[in-house]
C-alpha cells in the first residue's frame, strides 16, 4: 500500500570522478550502464518503484545535467548549481514541503547496489512509519563494517545514538572503527517539516548565490541530538570506484571480469577489463588485481588491492590541473 505522504529523492548531480575515465563531466556514473542495460538510475528507480507512488519519486541534479537526466527519469528537481549534497537536499526537502506539509522524504544516492533489495525496501518503510510517530530526529540507515576501508563515513555510536561522524577516514583509522561505529548508506529519513524548522532556526543559507559549498554530512556532524540510526542492518554496495565495480561483475576463469570478444590472458588472476572498442584484441600476461579501464580519449591502469582505487580522484585532480 503506497502512502501518499512518502516521498524517495535520489541525488544525482555529482560526477563520480573515481570512476574515471568511465565515468566523465559529460556524462557522469549515475546515467553510466556499468552493471546492467539500464543506468544506475534506472536501477535505482526500479529497485524502489513498488514502494512508492511514482509522482513520490524525484531526481535532484543540476542544470547541467537536465538534458541526460530526463531521458533517465521525468520526476526532476533542478538545482539551479552544484553545491554539494546538502544545499541539494535542502533545496528538494523545501520543493516538496511546498507541495505537501506533511512530507516524510527519504534521501538515497544512485550509487548503491543492494544484494537483497526487498529486505532493505521493508526497512525504509518501517523507518518512514517511525518517523511519522517521531518526527523530531533524522534517522539514518547503514551496516556494520566487515572490513577496513576509507571511502566511507562512519557513525560512531552508542545504540542509537550517534557520538561522532567521521568521513572517509586513513585505512589504519577505519581499522581502529570496526567494532565501535556504523557505516553510513548515505540513506536518511525524515519530516520535511521538521528539517525546513531546522534551516530556519539554524539560519541556514540556501541561496544557491551566496551559499558555500557544503555535504550533508558536515551539516550532521553540527546537529548530532537530532540524528538517529535507525537500523544496521541496510546491507549495500558502493558503486564509487572500480574495486567495488569488480566485486560485484560476474567473472570467468581465473576471475577475469570483461566485456571484450578479442581478449587473450596468460597467467593472470583477479582483474578487470573494460572496454568501448568491440574490435580490438586485448592481451594481458601476469597480472593480479589490475583494472583496466579503456575509452576512446582516455586509458586507465589502476591497481585495485587495498584502497588504492579510491586514489583515481587524485589522478583526476591532477589531470584538470594541467589542462
């Protein structure tokens, strides 16, 4: 039964530079078919479709990307710049309680693949009921971390209640979090009334003009007594670099994941190929836990142990620095 009161915005207005050269300025991952023949946007409209009423559901991007965006879904709430996710949230949250005081919204990224979507799909709708109940709090959706790794925030906790954020942490310091924090999924729950109080009390600048760039989790980490974990147990895969892509692509011998029909391996184990040309022959010979990321403009070699393909962003710095 849908509730007319729930509202799903996914966030896609950024460009996912560890995903590069893949994924680009032009078009970023969430309108890339990575995993699937429909884009990670499609992916995520339909994992959610059945939980809520369609005219419920909304695409947060930017002018920039509007064009490619409604080609991918028709409910759009257009930023007017890129200003990071919490100026985005907000501007949604004040769109929609316009429309509907009595708004309850859940926030997700595009960039999540889930392995069992209905279990996750129960616990949004259990955690909108109990929002509606106790609208004074965001509540927060995530899992416990199984393994050390920085690309993710981290919410150290007691129960439910959040002591500290912590954002893309060293590999040694995520180490150090595994049994005292929760990884967030980037998933929130809320009243958009009680969030639309908040920035008025707050005084919070939303003009997209004169307002800096600011995540959503920085806003958090100012209003720890209202934030909430709601559950530990939303189970996810973040789609943001290409270890994570590899791990989810189904393999062949010797755990080789690629799209090529020309491609030849020698001893090689563990690794990634990924290509635009469907007439060139690949060769590779020795290698363990590589990517290879090949587009007609750019080629990508990136080991893929440990956080290393999280770096890609780093290389991207690097490379519009000297263009």
């Amino acid at each position: 039964m849908f509730n007319s009161n729930h509202y799903l915005v996914i966030l896609s207005g950024g460009w996912g530079t560890r995903l590069w050269p893949l994924s680009t300025k032009d078009k970023p991952k969430q309108f890339l078919h990575i995993n699937s023949n429909k884009s990670l946007v499609e992916q995520t409209v339909n994992t959610y479709k059945k939980q809520f009423l369609t005219k419920n559901i909304y695409l947060t991007t930017t002018k920039n990307y509007q064009k490619i965006a409604c080609k991918h879904w028709h409910n759009l709430i257009i930023e007017p710049k890129k200003k990071n996710t919490a100026l985005a949230i907000f501007y949604a949250t004040q769109t929609i309680y316009k429309q509907n005081k009595n708004a309850i919204i859940t926030i997700i990224p595009t960039d999540h693949f889930y392995k069992n979507p209905k279990h996750n799909i129960i616990l949004v709708k259990k955690c909108q009921i109990h929002c509606q109940k106790n609208p004074n709090y965001i509540y927060l959706l995530g899992q416990k971390p199984k393994k050390q790794d920085k690309s993710f925030t981290y919410l150290v906790n007691t129960q439910k209640n959040i002591t500290k954020i912590i954002e893309k942490p060293s590999l040694l310091y995520s180490k150090k979090l595994l049994n005292k924090s929760i990884i967030s999924a980037d998933t929130f729950t809320f009243s958009a009334e009680f969030l639309t109080k908040i920035i008025n009390i707050q005084n919070i600048n939303t003009n997209y003009n004169t307002a800096l760039p600011l995540s959503f989790e920085k806003f958090l980490k100012n209003n720890l007594d209202i934030l909430s974990i709601y559950s530990d147990e939303f189970e996810f895969i973040d789609l943001g670099e290409w270890k994570n892509i590899f791990d989810i692509l189904p393999k062949g011998k010797n755990q080789i994941v690629t799209n090529s029909k020309h491609f030849y391996n020698f001893k090689s184990k563990n690794s990634l190929l990924l290509t635009g040309n469907k007439h060139k022959t690949y060769g590779i010979v020795g290698l363990k836990n590589i990517a290879i990321i090949d587009t007609p403009g750019e080629l990508l070699i990136c080991n893929l142990e440990n956080d290393l393909s999280y770096n890609v962003k780093n290389l991207v710095k690097q490379i519009n620095e000297k263009k």
